[in-house]
C-alpha cells in the first residue's frame, strides 16, 4: 500500500498541466481525504457483494461472482471529464457531478446473476440507487453490454456518516471479455480504428450475448 504522499507524487507525474499540477499539489491533503472516503465506500460496496456470493453458494452450492474489480479514477481523468462536462475542476464538482470517481465491475457467471445481485443489493437499506443503465436489455451502438448502477452507501467516520456515490458495473464473463478486448483494439493511440473492424466487434458481440443465452438455458435446465 502506497503512503499518501506517494500517491499525491503518482497524480501529479500524471498531468502534463501545470496549472492542474499545481491545485492537486496545494489541494492534496483535501483531495487524498475525499479519495480516502471514495476508496472506503468502494470496499463497502465490494464485501456486500463478496456476502451476497457467500450466502448464495450455501444455498445453491454454486458462486454467482466470478471476479471483482475496483478502480479510483484518476485526477487526470476526473479533470478531463469535468472539462467535458464543462464544469470547473474543484472539490464540489467531482462530489456533485461525477458518478463514477470510485468504480467496482463485478463479472458474474450467468447472465440471471446479474439482475440477482443488483436486485439483492438493492434491497439493502442503507443503498439508495441514484441511477441504472441497463446496456445488457438495450446494449449501446458499439455493441456493449452491462447493467450500470450509481448507488449511494453510507461511510462510517469517527464523527459522521457520509454518503458517497460509487459506480457499479455488473456483466458476465462474455461481456467483460468482449469490453476488456474492444477497449484495448479501439484505444491503441497509433493505430486507425475502421468501420469494417466495427462491425466486426458488433458481430463479436453478437456472438457473446448468444453464448449468454446459451450458458443460462444450460443452468437453467440443470436447475441451478
Ligand atoms: P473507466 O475507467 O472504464 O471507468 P455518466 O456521466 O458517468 O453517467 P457516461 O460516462 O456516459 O455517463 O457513462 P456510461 O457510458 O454509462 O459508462 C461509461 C463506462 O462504461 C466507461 O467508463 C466504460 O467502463 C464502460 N463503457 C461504456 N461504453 C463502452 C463501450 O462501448 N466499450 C467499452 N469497452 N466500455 C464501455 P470510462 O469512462 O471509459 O472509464
């Protein structure tokens, strides 16, 4: 685990704007903190699920979770967002507008899994959903597919209770092995992506939804 100063330094070589450097470098204890409370709510989000998987495979002897990930956005990132959004890059605007500061994608092994988890998660009393993209019922133009939820979980403080807003990203093994391979095909800096290539990733999309269905008419005629 890296100190707080480590991490300020590793934002800052990020940025190749001086202006950008010098805020987050007179701002980084506030922003190390507001970053601390958005690492916090992340692990919140990521144990409910890690129970949920646990209390699920006593019951169906078999783990709905498959694998989960989570990410901090960077200070570039969050600053490039907020200039895309035309918002000014301060502390407000990140808590205010930005959805996805911390971000968990939780990779299930069915496709019914997906809507049982976010359903159980949902229930719990202390998640309040902000906002839910179903990209698997209406995947997006290039083919992507995932159920998106912004949900807001309370963090404990030694004097307060917070809110804090994560972004959570549930798919299966076919979706996050089409997203994670189109990313990198579609975000090589020195390369021209074509419409030919893009249809190509539609059709390969195509093929992981049926080997979606597939796998679940499997499960489901296995009853499990
Ligand atoms: P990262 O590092 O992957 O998170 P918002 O203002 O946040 O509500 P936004 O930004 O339009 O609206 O959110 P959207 O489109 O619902 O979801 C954005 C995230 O979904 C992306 O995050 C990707 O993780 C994923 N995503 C959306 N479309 C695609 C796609 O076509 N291909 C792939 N591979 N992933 C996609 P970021 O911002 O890219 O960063």
């Amino acid at each position: 685990m890296s100190t707080n100063e480590e991490r300020i330094k590793d934002e800052i070589v990020a940025f190749s704007d001086v202006m950008a450097m010098e805020w987050i470098a007179r701002r980084g204890a506030e922003i190390e903190r507001l970053m601390a409370y958005y690492r916090c709510a992340m692990m919140e989000i990521e144990t409910k699920f890690k129970v949920l998987d646990q209390e699920y495979s006593l019951q169906h002897d078999r783990n709905p979770i498959n694998d989960i990930k989570t990410r901090l956005k960077r200070m570039a990132s969050i600053k490039e967002k907020l200039e895309r959004k035309g918002l000014p890059f301060t502390m407000e605007a990140i808590e205010e507008n930005l959805n996805d500061v911390a971000g968990i994608r939780v990779v299930c092994s069915f496709a019914d899994d997906v809507y049982t988890l976010a359903d159980a998660l949902l229930k719990q009393d202390d998640i309040t959903l902000i906002k839910k993209k179903d990209y698997i019922k209406a995947p997006k133009k290039s083919g992507y597919r995932s159920l998106h939820l912004v949900v807001a979980v309370p963090i404990f403080l030694e004097n307060e209770k917070r809110p804090m807003k994560v972004e959570i990203q549930l798919r299966t093994i076919a979706m996050d092995c089409w997203a994670s391979l189109e990313h990198q095909l579609k975000y090589k800096k020195d390369r021209t992506f074509t419409k030919a290539m893009e249809s190509e990733l539609l059709l390969c999309a195509e093929l992981s939804t049926q080997l979606d269905e597939k796998m679940d008419s499997l499960r489901a005629g296995m009853d499990i």
